[in-house]
C-alpha cells in the first residue's frame, strides 16, 4: 500500500503551512491555494504538493 496520501484536509494543511482554517479559506477564495472538493462530503481537499509548495514559498519569504 502506497503511504503517499492523494489529498489532504484542511486542518491537516492547515497544520503544516501554520495558518488556521479560516486562512485557507480566505486564501482558497482569492485563488492563492486552489481546492478541490471531496464527491461524498464536499469538504475541501488539498493536494499534498501544492501545499508543501506554498509552504516553501513562504519559509523562502516569497509571495504571489
């Protein structure tokens, strides 16, 4: 079984990018992190590249 996950959730990315929730869904609203929904709840989900991503853009002091 592969360990790698496919999708994150919002706590989780929250969590790693040290932001609260609300942060992400401010930042999913102006387009900075883009979210897909979960089919069965619609919950956001995040990619877990596009999370590490951002979280190097902002350990490096870059910012879109």
């Amino acid at each position: 079984m592969n360990s790698k996950k496919e999708f994150i959730t919002i706590k989780e990315a929250a969590e790693i990018l040290s932001v609260s929730r609300d942060t992400l869904r401010r930042w999913d609203k102006a387009g900075k992190l883009k979210t897909k929904r979960h089919p069965m709840n619609n919950f956001r989900i995040y990619d877990p590249s596009e999370v590490e991503a951002l979280r190097k853009a902002i350990l490096e002091g870059k910012s879109e």
